[in-house]
C-alpha cells in the first residue's frame, strides 16, 4: 500500500458505526418512551388493597372475628350510605390511615375544604364523604377479599382467609 491512498482506518470505522447506534438508540428512547404511569398506578393500589386486607386480618386476630355487616356483595368502602365503612373500625389501631385509590379517590388535607387528618383518625368521615375507590365484600366461603379496578379493566384482589 501506498502512502497516497485515500480510505478510513478500522477504528475510525468502528468510532463511526458506534456513535450511530448510540444515536440512534438515543432517537428511539425519545420518540418512543415507555409510559410507566399506569403500572406505577396499580402498584400503588396493589399495595393499598392488600393493606387493608392486611388490617383486617389483624383485626380479626385480635377480636376472633371480622368487622360486623361486612357486605356479602361487593361494596365500595367509605362513608356514603350506599359504601361499608371500615376507617372508624381499622383506624388507627390496625392502620394508620385509610388508602384511597389514587385516580378514583379525593384526599382531603389543611383547610375547611381540606380538614386536617393527623389530629384525628378518619376526621374527614366526620364532615365530609370519602369514598376510598376500593371494594370490600365477605364471601360466601367466610374470606374476605379486597378489590381495585386496575388501569386495564382488570380486578386486583386482596383476600383475608
């Protein structure tokens, strides 16, 4: 080979080739994110069912036996009337608060509007509604089982046996 000939070296080439892919991986990650909204969502209501059916089960070790007029069909917890609620009967003593879906329900914190809710367990229940976006119910097999509609349409449960 000469002096006099014109090309590129292999590193060269290989600099090249690894800073388009670089680039290129870098347009696909940006065009083209992964949204992880929703899956951050149902994990958050996961945790949350599966808290309260914690709660109950503690409750149930502790007083022999599930909260009373559990509902035989499902039934949103809170204190509507046409909602169980379960805040006066597992707050504080077996949780700290009430979870309430994070899409579906309101929490409601500081002012009149927004009452302060550390003073007193379930003071919001006290002035004003919570619906806390999850569903109680007592099958007929004696378990308990708390439910969530995840971002899919699919049911999330959480059962107490």
């Amino acid at each position: 080979m000469s002096g006099n000939e014109r090309g590129f070296t292999l590193p060269e080439l290989l600099v090249v080739i690894v800073i388009a892919i670089g680039l290129l991986t870098a347009c696909i990650v940006l065009i083209k994110p992964e949204d992880y909204t929703k899956q951050n969502l149902d994990a958050e209501r996961q945790l949350h069912i599966a808290t309260i059916a914690q709660a109950l089960g503690k409750y149930r070790d502790t007083t022999g036996a599930f909260p009373e007029g559990l509902p035989t069909e499902a039934m949103e917890i809170g204190s509507a009337e046409d909602s169980y609620d379960l805040c006066k009967t597992l707050v504080p003593e077996f949780l700290k608060e009430m979870p309430l879906n994070p899409k579906v329900a309101l929490t409601i914190k500081g002012t009149e509007t927004q009452p302060e809710l550390d003073k007193e367990p379930c003071a919001h229940a006290k002035k004003f509604q919570y619906l806390s976006g999850y569903l109680v119910e007592k099958t007929k097999d004696g378990h308990i089982e708390v439910r969530a509609e995840a971002s899919n349409g699919e049911q999330l449960t959480a059962a107490v046996y």
